[in-house]
C-alpha cells in the first residue's frame, strides 16, 4: 500500500486522463500527414506516453531512449548520460519528445541539442509535468500537461528511488519517507 506514503494528491488520475484527451487532440491536428516519430524517455514517461499516444488519432512511431542525469538522488547531478539509444534513424524525421517533467531543463537541452546534430527536420516536446522554477537551461516545452511548483513529486511515472512510478495520480511525499532512507 505506497499510497500510505503520499502526503497530498496534486494531480488527479481523472485530471490526467482528461489532459491527454485535450493534448491528443492538439497533436493530432498539429501532426496530422507527417508521420512523426514519438520518442519516450524512459522510465517516467511510460505511463504519459501510453495514454497520450491512444489519444493521438494519425499516423505515428513510437521509440525509446534512456538518459540519466539524477540517479537515485532528487538533486540533478548536471551530468546526462545515454544509457539506451533510439533503434530509428531521426534524420528528416518530425520528433515528438514525450517526458514526464521538466525541471533544471538538462534533460531536454541536451537530447533537443542532440536530434539537431543527428538532422531531425523538427524536435517538439510534450511534457506531463513542468517546474518552471527550477530551470537552469534555456528549455520549454511545446505542449504541457500541468505545472507544478518547486516541490519533488512522484507518481504516474515519476519514482522515488525507483519506486511509486505506478500510483495512478500525481503527488508529494511524506517527510518521513525520505528521512527513513
Ligand atoms: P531535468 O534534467 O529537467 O532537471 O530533470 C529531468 C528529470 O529529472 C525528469 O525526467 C525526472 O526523471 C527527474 N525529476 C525532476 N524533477 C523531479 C521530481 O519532482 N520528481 C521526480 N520523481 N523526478 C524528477
Ligand atoms: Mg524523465
Ligand atoms: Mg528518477
């Protein structure tokens, strides 16, 4: 029962379905005859990219790619690393990233920086989540679903030392959660 350990609820599973409904239906006018190719970063955005991608009603592929740069940590450690790579080729390709929160902004900076050197013919974002105060690199993403404020939160894809990735919702942590770690 990790529900015991969720302190608020900020997001609700109803919430987020009704978001991916609004979302899908942005893409699917904003994609419709390029055939994009919908990049999930995993592990996070597992859940957002299986809903969002069932809302989208045109053509599309879907890859998946691995970076790290937080670990187990909740303070990023500014370093991205490739730990999966993408099995398309991206040159001339229309690229949807798919996250599920941008924070410092890293992340993003460094895979949009990326598809660019690889000759994507365009590099979109859509993000569950966004913390705007965080952000340390110059990065926005094309569609949101929500922000959040300067708080760790996890669920519906988002971990604490790997786990709650599978609450249905979005939400903060009991303190003594951390302190018991
Ligand atoms: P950024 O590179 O933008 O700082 O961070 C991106 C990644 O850091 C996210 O994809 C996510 O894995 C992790 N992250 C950032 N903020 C949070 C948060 O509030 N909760 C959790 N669980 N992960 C976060
Ligand atoms: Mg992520
Ligand atoms: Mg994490």
């Amino acid at each position: 029962m990790q529900g015991k350990d969720i302190e608020k609820i900020l997001i609700s599973k109803e919430e987020i379905t009704q978001r991916c409904v609004e979302l899908g239906e942005m893409l699917t006018k904003d994609y419709k005859e390029k055939n994009p190719l919908v990049v999930g970063i995993l592990k996070g955005a597992v859940p957002f990219m299986a809903d969002i991608v069932r809302e989208i009603d045109t053509y599309i592929e879907l890859d998946f790619m691995d970076v790290s740069s937080y670990g187990n940590q909740t303070v990023s450690s500014g370093e991205v690393k490739i730990i999966k790579d993408l099995d398309t080729n991206v040159e001339g390709r229309d690229l949807l990233i798919v996250e599920d929160i941008i924070d410092s902004g890293r992340t993003l900076g460094y895979l949009v920086d990326l598809f660019k050197y690889r000759k994507a013919k365009s590099v979109k974002i859509v993000t569950l989540l966004d913390k705007p105060e965080g952000r340390v690199v110059d990065i926005q993403a094309d569609y949101i679903g929500f922000n959040v404020p300067n708080e760790f939160v996890v669920g519906y894809g988002l971990d604490y030392a790997e786990a709650y990735r599978n609450l249905p919702y979005v939400g903060v942590l009991k303190p003594e959660v951390y302190q018991s770690n």
